[in-house]
C-alpha cells in the first residue's frame, strides 16, 4: 500500500474529497515524524509502537577499498509490530474490517 492508497481509502471510506483525505494523513505523518525527532515514542495500541534507537559513533571499514572509516552516532526509527497486529497477520486473515467511527 502506497501513501496515494491510504489517501484514497481514507477518501472512500469517510466520505471526503481527495484534499482533505490527503491533508489527514499529511497531518498524522508529520505529527509522528516530529515526535520522533523530538526522541518521543508513538504508541498505537493493537497495532504497534515506533521508537528511535541510538547507535554510538565507531570505526567502519570502506567495503570496496578497506579503508576505516568514522561513522557519527546517529537515531533510526525503529518498529515493533503489537501483539494484536503480529497474531492477526500470523492467522492469515485476508481482510481486516475497518470499524465505523
């Protein structure tokens, strides 16, 4: 699924032109993007929960030429699939049912 799917099934499904269905997701991807940044979790119960995890600055080697390399620390997102989520995939439902608001 594309983020042009998510924008057309949130269109269909309640009911709203393409402008606003686009500016819902916009709206909740950059408000968990910026929770990230800011070193804050997100938790979606049933679903999952992202998180960064931070790696310490060390010394790599260059594949191609074997020269070592300094690599910065740095932050990567990371998610963990929730426990509903990871058995209901694991049964093999075909079609989850969206719930009605």
């Amino acid at each position: 699924m594309t983020k042009a799917d998510l924008i057309a099934v949130i269109e269909k499904q309640a009911n709203l032109n393409p402008k606003q269905a686009e500016k819902i997701v916009n709206i909740a991807f950059d408000t968990m993007i910026q929770a990230l940044y800011d070193d804050e979790g997100i938790e979606i119960r049933g679903f999952g929960s992202f998180a960064n995890r931070n790696y310490k600055a060390y010394e790599g080697r260059n594949p191609k030429t074997g020269k070592v390399v300094k690599v910065d620390p740095k932050k990567v997102p990371f998610f963990k699939v929730g426990k509903e989520l990871k058995e209901m995939v694991d049964a093999g439902k075909e079609k989850y049912v969206i719930r009605e608001a």
